[in-house]
C-alpha cells in the first residue's frame, strides 16, 4: 500500500495505509502545536484522531457520540465544540460549511485557502491546494472591492470509486 504523502491524488480517493496516514497526522500536530506553544490535551488530541478516523467529513455530536461509546465517558457538547475550535484554530481540521462537519488537515503547517471534492454516496472528502483557484477568486474578489478572509470551495460529485460502481474504501 502506499503511504499518504502530496503530491499523489488525495488518500480519500487512493488505497493506502490509513493507520500510517492518522498515525502521521497526529505526529504533524504535536509538532505544529509544540512550534506554536499550544497545548495538544488528551482530549484534543483524541477529537483530532476521531476526526482523522476516515476521510469522511464528521460532525460534533458524531465524535461526541464515538467519545460516550469509548473509555472516555461522557463529554459535554461545549467540551467537543472547544476542541474542534482550537484544532479549526491551529489548522489541523477544517469545517466543510455545506456539511456542518470536520475533516483533517494534510497541510495544517501552511495558511491555504482549500478546495474540497466531497462525493454524495460514499461521503469522502478530499482536500485540493489549487494556488490558481485561490488567486483567480481572490483577483475576481478584488475587482469588486472584496476583501476574502476564509477561503473554502466545495465541490460535490462521484469519486472514482462510485464512479466505478466499487464499494468505498
């Protein structure tokens, strides 16, 4: 299986070993929090994990839900939201506005405006960094005297596995 690594096509849309890519996604997020002095807490640290579990986006209550199944009882919703907040904060999640749901950062070291290729049956997401589309909508912003602070692009379709007619990943 091949590791999740850019610039290959997103790890939602390819076979690869997932243990690895969670596994370096929580290694890339002790040390982004170690070089920007924030506190990646066992709790935080467990959201990031759950959110990171598949790539598909996730809702709050969804990983308030996994957090009551598993040995870490019951968590307040509030206690959820702080955690997703700090890791939207530290760009190690992004929020999917069409879906009102979180999915891991590959990238959280750089600021990006990503673009998101979410597919409508199997529910994965993948995570685009396109500079061009970023400049052509910031430029068109400009234009008309728009000042962009938070960039997301959605887009919903089939990935290639549905396309197939395979069963997700």
């Amino acid at each position: 299986m091949t590791k999740c690594k850019a610039p290959q096509a997103p790890a939602a849309y390819r076979s690869h070993d997932h243990e690895h890519c969670v596994a370096n996604a929580l290694l890339r997020a002790d040390a982004v929090c170690a070089a920007r002095g924030a506190r990646l807490t066992p709790l935080r640290r467990r959201v990031l994990e759950i959110v990171w579990d598949s790539h598909r986006p996730i809702g709050a209550y969804a990983v308030l839900d996994i957090l009551a199944a598993s040995s870490e009882g019951r968590v307040a919703p509030s206690t959820v939201y702080r955690a997703l907040e700090f890791l939207l904060e530290h760009r190690l999640v992004h929020r999917l506005e069409s879906l009102n749901a979180y999915l891991g950062c590959p990238d959280p070291e750089s600021r990006h405006g990503p673009q998101f290729l979410i597919c409508r049956t199997c529910g994965n997401a993948a995570e685009l960094h396109d500079g061009a589309v970023a400049q052509a909508l910031a430029s068109d912003a400009a234009q008309l005297g728009f000042a962009v602070d938070r960039l997301t692009v959605e887009a919903s379709g089939l990935c290639p596995s549905c396309r197939a007619g395979e069963a997700p990943a």
